[in-house]
C-alpha cells in the first residue's frame, strides 16, 4: 500500500472540493479515470495541481481504471474550467464536466473516429487483381493514392472488405492525418466599410483585440467573417465560430462549406447525437478541424492552433445559460480570446447594452456597418399601425391584411412574426372569468387546438381541452388571444391562395426542418412565413417585402428591466428580414402605444439613441451594465421553505463590504416553476471584485446551511443574471 500514490481527482458532484484517490504510478494532469463514488462509478478526471487530501490510505479508494483512449485533458481547457468555476461561484468539477461532451462525462471508453489514410504499398501494387473482377481492379487502381475508409467506402461497397484483405495480407500503409491544402472559393467583392472594418480586423490577427462589428441587418456582416477566416486559415490557424441558435447553423455551414470546400468543418450543438458531437470536439482539439461552428457550449472546445474567435448576434440571451454552470459564453469567448492572445469578434445588428457600454469604456473597439451589402438594397421602412380603434379578425388589422394581400398579388414574400405559439395563449370561461392556469408554474396553459391539449410552455405539463369549465360548469370557454395556430387559421381563411409555411418549435422539431425550410423558400413555394422569434435571428429570405410584427406590446409592461431592450432588438432583427435583395421592404408593427419612445426610435432605425437612452437609465438606477449583480435562488415545494432558508442566508450577511448591498427575500419573477416555490436573495455592488470576494466567503457557509434544510431545498448561484 506504501507504493501507492495519492491522486487528486473532480467529479460530477454539486460539492466544491476534488477527491482523493490511490493509484499504483502518478497519473497526469486531465487523465479520465474510473472510480467509486458511494455506490456509483463515475468519470473523473486527475488534476495535479490541487494537492491531495492528508488521509490515511486505509481510507482512500482506489482509482478502478485509466480511460486512456484519449490524451489527457489540454492545460488550456482546464485553466478555463478554473477560471469560468471561480468566476459563475460554481463547483470546478461540475464545471468541468460541464465544459466536456456527453460521452466524454461516462466512465467508459469512447470510440472515435479514423483519422489516417491508406495507400498500397510496393507489394500491394504489384499484386493485380484479374482483369475479369472489375470491382477488384476499380478498388486496387483507386488505392494507389491515398483515401480515407469512408472515401474507399463510397466507392463500391466492397471497399471495406477489400481494404481489409490487403490490410492482413500486409499490402496496405497506413498514413497519418494530414490536412489537405486550403482552397478558397472567389471572395465576394465588399463595399468601402466591408472593406476597411476587414483590413483592421487582418491587422489584429496575431494577438488580443476585442472587436464589435455593428452592422445594420443585410450589411454583410458573414461576408467580412468569411474573408477574415480565410486569413486565418492561410496562417495555419483555426478559427471558432459561436452562433446562438441550431436554426441558424444549416445556412451558416452551407456559406463555410462553398466558400472552404476543402476544409474540415466541425458543427458542435444539441441536435447532433452524442456521437457526432464528440468526434467534431476531439478533431477539434486536435488540430483536425480547420473551423469549429457551434451553439453556447462550443466556446470550452480546445482547439491548439486557436487564431480567431468570433461570436455571431452576440446580443442574444441564448448564450447565457440558465441552469446548471450559468455561463454566459460572449464573456467567456472574450476572457478565452485574451488568454489565448488572439482576436474576438463580436457582430451584432442590435449590440447588448453591456457590449456598448465596453466600446464607450474603451475596453472594445467598434466597427461599423451603415450600408446594406446588396447593391441597391436599403433598410426597409417601419410603420406603425394603431390598433386602438382598429376592428381586428384574430388579431389582424385591416390595414395588415391589405398589405398583406398586395404583397401576395405582387407575387412577393410576406413574413408575420408572433413570439407566441399554439393556438391561443389562454382559454378562458366567459361567465365565471376561470383561466387555463398551469398547476406548476405562475403561467397560463397555451391552447394547442389541433392536439386538443392546453401545454404548459415552462414545465410542459399538458392536459386535454376540457368541454366546460371546471369552476362552474359553462360550456361556453373560449380562447383568447392569438399564437402562431389561430394566426395560420385566420390567414388561410383570409387569404385562400397564399401558401403559408408556420415555424415555430412545433413545426421545426425534427432535424431535417430547417433544410426543408430553406428548400421551399428557394424554390419559390412559399407566400407567406409565419412564426416566432426563431424567424428574427440571421434568416436571409431574399425574396421577403413584408414584415408584420404582432403582440409586441407585451415587453412594454414587464416588470424585467431588460424587457425593453430585448424587445428593441427583437423588433429591429425581425424587421431586418425585409428588403434584403434589392426589393424594398416595409415592416408593419402592431400596437396600442403608437407614440412610446420605443417605437419611435424602432421607426428611425436610432439603435444608437435607444441604447443611450437605455444606459443613461441604467446607470441612474444603478442596474447592470452600470452594477454588477449576482442572484442566489432557493426553491422548494412550498415557499416558506424557500424563503426560511434564504433568510438564514441573509443572517451570514450581517457585515456587509463596503459598496454591497443585498436585496430580499422576495418571490422570483415567475414565483411557481414545475411545482416549486422560487424566492432569491440579490446581491448588488458597483464594483465586480468586492461583490465575488464576498460571495466566496458566504457560499461555503449556505453549503453548511442548505445540507441542515428541508431534503427538498435546492439553491443556486447566477452571476451576471439575465433573468429576474
């Protein structure tokens, strides 16, 4: 036992320390392990840099096995697991095992996929296969140069059987990866502000420079992406592209593949199988994939020859994180970049509030793009229609309808947007005024006409459509309110002719749906697009005239004081849709607050007067970006619980730093998620580093506290919270 050497290991575990195990020789720093945990066995993973626990060896387990498949973990991935764990006050090992793929968190061994390739050696060439075996001979000429099995593969399918004959036979060489030479497809030409936010950018490359490109919808944003990779790959280096939404990357991988068309692309987010999204992180950690696409969790990807980062739509609260590690990968692609000493690009049409307070910080540098990219396009004109005295047929206007029907007589697209899906937001009785209230959560049940189901679209508690109410007993319940079903109903009743495609996640859930999108848009078989904020981000339907936003008005009244930013940036990014390939565009906006600021800078196309506005309140109500706040949540099946355990965390809050303060308890925004009570503590301070070197202090105490509460208590931290 004396010969055995003490390892430090992280593991899948809500606790903040690393475990100590045995092993007969010192294992390396980033090793994948098997081990007993209780009565589980679980992946960890060694990390000599934490000094083992003083335990008597009688104590310590014993390492089970090394899951040597791979190499150890890169220093670079685990200095940014350190860093993200100290800075979202979240466990290093969770966080770890956060940052990894799927079927790296088991402990097993993974299979991977072949990167080498085969040739026929000397004496493989000189055995022929008889002329008469015309498979034999396709495959012996083919195998004189060097192909990979899946390329031998398509070639016949006895490809793998013969490759395998000669491999015994010892006929075969097996070559080691080698990346084919980069091809570049001609480059579009860009306009003089393309052009010279591009030489700037070229001029970067090579060290740490945080960049925003703020260029309006159309302006060609992805053009000076692509051209800017292209630079990079011709130095030999990898770029790491960052994109908010599964929906966006079909299109976005088609432009990479056509304009790279020999350079491996890996695409990393939760659509692909566990499978997939494992080989397309090891190519990239090993050098294998020249460009690595992918959704928030792309930003851990090691990638050795890292020369650029770039993070699309970098406004978009899809890149925070909102369970587990909340994370919010813009910020950490910046603190990535800067570690790593190269450039971040960070593109927006609507930048977030944070990213325009850096630039005016001095702390990033804008770019800007005021022109549309197509020749002749321009941004299209915004109007408002007042619907306050306005007759509406399930929530159309007259006026919207009109429009609606020019454009389809015009033989052009037309876009509706409603970020509300199902048929109706809530059924209700019209005697007692009972509403389609959730059990679980503080929300109305949507009513989803063609399942005959009413869907809770927090928890997802569904039931059928009851035939009366269940308060009284009248049969008269109705829907009120409109979603993305009634609205396709109503325009198919309105307009007979048109051929209406609805996107909403009910329609687009299947894998192939956005492929399938795109078809019918190119091929001309689509009048009208009808759906959510999926339709807002990056889209480029170039033969779109007609925006018709509606139910916008609801961002106007929430009590989140990011409504109205988010809102702006929603409207100004579906909006943008319009006119994009030389056909003007209009945009309709819906609403019962014509004359609200909002609008008015939305209908002027003023992103820049909005956001100061926006900042100048922020900063008079201390709000983030001018604080910094950090949120401790606790939910329980009943609220007592919840807010008796917060308010023993507000007891060990008693001597306060200098310039931090805490709010509550209070009751979270949506008070009821999936049958639990949520209540939080926020805490609030000027300056970021006396906030975290409190709450470092503190957290360790609520650990002691949260295991003396009720077994069904559970707590978090959110740091930089994007939800209240």
């Amino acid at each position: 036992m004396s010969a055995m050497q003490y390892v430090s290991v992280w593991l899948d575990v809500p606790l903040r320390g690393a475990f100590t195990y045995l092993h007969p020789v010192p294992l390396a720093t980033g090793q994948r392990v098997r081990v007993a945990f209780g009565a589980r066995e679980l992946c960890g993973i060694v990390d000599n840099s934490v000094p083992p626990q003083a335990l008597d060896a009688a104590r310590c387990k014993p390492v089970l096995a090394v899951l040597d498949e791979l190499p150890p973990l890169p220093e670079s991935l685990l200095q940014q697991v350190r860093f993200a764990a100290r800075y979202y006050l979240h466990p290093q090992g969770q966080t770890l095992f956060t940052a990894l793929p799927t079927a790296l968190r088991e402990p097993r061994t993974v299979s991977l996929p072949e990167r080498c390739r085969y040739r026929l050696n000397a004496a493989g060439v000189a055995d022929a296969p008889s002329p008469r075996s015309r498979v034999q001979c396709l495959l012996w000429q083919a195998l004189q140069q060097p192909l990979d099995r899946a390329s031998i593969r398509r070639l016949h399918a006895q490809g793998t059987a013969f490759l395998k004959q000669r491999l015994a036979a010892g006929q075969i060489e097996i070559l080691p990866w080698q990346a084919p030479p980069l091809q570049l497809a001609p480059m579009l030409t860009l306009n003089d502000e393309q052009a010279q936010a591009l030489a700037t950018l070229r001029d970067s490359l090579g060290g740490f420079a945080p960049f925003l490109l703020h260029g309006i919808t159309g302006s060609g944003k992805t053009e000076v992406y692509l051209q800017l990779i292209a630079s990079v790959l011709e130095a030999g280096q990898q770029a790491l592209v960052i994109i908010p939404e599964i929906n966006l990357t079909p299109q976005l991988i088609e432009r990479f593949v056509q304009r790279f068309p020999a350079s491996h692309i890996a695409c990393l987010h939760s659509g692909l199988s566990d499978g997939e999204r494992l080989h397309g992180w090891v190519d990239g950690w090993h050098g294998h994939a020249d460009i690595v696409i992918g959704t928030r969790l792309a930003v851990f990807t090691p990638l050795p020859r890292l020369g650029l980062i770039i993070v699309d739509e970098e406004h978009d609260g899809s890149f925070k994180q909102q369970d587990g590690l909340r994370y919010h990968a813009r910020d950490l692609a910046v603190w990535r970049a800067s570690q790593s000493r190269v450039p971040v690009l960070l593109g927006s049409a609507t930048p977030s509030l944070e990213t325009v307070a850096n630039v005016e910080a001095g702390r990033y540098r804008k770019l800007q793009l005021t022109q549309r990219a197509h020749e002749g396009a321009q941004l299209p004109r915004i109007g408002l229609v007042d619907v306050r005295r306005q007759k509406l047929e399930d929530g159309l206007s007259e006026p919207v309808i009109a429009a609606l029907r020019q454009r389809l007589a015009a033989r052009e697209m037309s876009l509706v947007f409603i970020n509300r899906r199902g048929y109706s937001p809530v059924l209700a009785c019209t005697a007692c005024g009972w509403t389609s209230a959730c059990r679980h959560c503080s929300a109305r049940m949507v009513l989803h006409l063609q399942a005959r189901q009413l869907r809770c679209h927090h928890c997802g508690a569904q039931q059928r459509v009851p035939l009366q109410c269940p308060d009284c007993g009248n049969p008269d319940v109705q829907p009120l309110g409109e979603g993305t079903q009634r609205l396709e109903a109503a325009l198919t009743r309105l307009l007979p002719q048109a051929r209406i495609l609805r996107i909403d996640r009910d329609t687009t859930s299947h894998k192939a749906a956005w492929d399938e999108v795109y078809r019918q848009v190119q091929a001309g078989e689509v009048d009208i697009l009808l759906g959510t904020q999926m339709l807002a981000k990056g889209h480029d339907f170039g033969a779109l005239s007609l925006v018709v936003a509606l139910g916008s008005d609801g961002g106007l009244y929430s009590a989140d004081y990011r409504a109205s930013e988010r809102l702006f940036a929603q409207l100004q990014q579906v909006a943008g849709r319009a006119g994009r390939a030389g056909i003007a565009g209009d945009v309709l906006v819906q609403t019962q607050w014509p004359d609200h600021p909002l609008y008015s800078a939305l209908c002027q196309h003023d992103f820049d007067g909005f956001a100061a506005s926006q900042l100048a309140e922020r900063r008079e109500a201390g709000f983030p970006p001018a604080s910094s706040q950090v949120i401790l949540r606790a939910d329980a099946p009943n609220y007592a619980d919840a807010e008796a355990f917060l308010q023993q965390v507000l007891q060990h809050c008693r001597s306060l730093p200098d310039g931090v303060a805490v709010f509550g308890p209070a009751p979270a925004l949506m008070a009821r998620l999936a049958g639990r009570e949520r209540g939080q503590l926020t805490f609030e301070a000027a300056l970021r580093a006396p906030l975290h070197a409190f709450l470092r202090q503190l957290l360790p105490e609520v650990d002691v506290l949260a295991r003396k509460a009720q077994r069904q208590l559970r707590w978090s931290v959110d740091v930089d919270p994007q939800e209240i």
